[in-house]
C-alpha cells in the first residue's frame, strides 16, 4: 500500500451518485488504527524505541446490544453515516505494534528526505538571504 505523510487525517468524507447530488451520503471516520513502528537493538539498548507511528482512519457503524453498548468493531461491516439527528456515535479505536527495522538516528528520514519540492525551498531560502544580505 502507499503511505502519505501529512498533518492530521480527515475526519469523513463524501459518497455520491454520479450526475446525482441529492444523493450524496456523508460518513464519518470513528475508528482509528495506529500502527507503531518499533525497533529493538539488544547490543545498544533494553527494550523498544519508537521509530514512527501510521494512522489508519475507519468509518464503522458499531453493533450495540439492547442497552447500547459496542459488541462488534469490525472495520469490514457498515459505514458510519452522519445524516441522521441523535444518532449515537461511538470512537474507537486499535493499537498494532510493528518491528521497524529503522534504527532510532534515522527516524526523522521519510520526513526529511521525502518531498521532491526540497531543493526548490532550500533555493528559495538562499535567495531570500543573498537579497536581504546584498
């Protein structure tokens, strides 16, 4: 699968027919799955570090027993909608830690070396020097 890295995550999105407006069906993300990335390295350190974390956000309309609680999370039933007024909302959500073979000095990596627009705005800061300067 392909990871995008930016701030936050949606909180729903927009489902319609198409040429058909009147139909659209909003949904909400209520589930979030984290996926911690850890690294062990017996020879330097005791225990785990934290080199990155994923989030996968989930629409899911939970199944409830007769006094309201959540009996069933599973990311593959029905999606939350958000058109009906009242309608109980629940948040959830799941933790999976992940061995990451990332050592702890390269964590920041896939943040900094990522964007293909870095070159660009390390010239854009020069210039913006070079003009203040001279």
């Amino acid at each position: 699968p392909i990871e995008a890295y930016e701030d936050g995550f949606p909180l729903g999105y927009a489902l319609m027919k198409e040429g058909d407006e009147q139909s659209t069906m909003f949904y909400l993300y209520n589930h979030i799955k984290f996926k911690i990335r850890i690294h062990a390295n017996p020879e330097s350190f005791e225990g785990y570090r934290v080199v990155g974390f994923v989030v996968e956000p989930h629409s899911i309309k939970h199944k409830r027993d007769e006094r309201g609680n959540v009996v069933e999370c599973t990311p593959k039933g029905q999606w939350q909608s958000i058109m009906k007024d009242g309608e109980v909302v629940s948040w959830t959500y799941d933790v999976e830690w992940v061995p990451s073979d990332v050592p702890w000095a390269s964590r920041w990596d896939i943040y900094l070396n990522g964007s293909p627009d870095d070159k660009i705005h390390w010239f854009s800061i020069i210039n913006s020097l070079m003009i203040v300067l001279f």
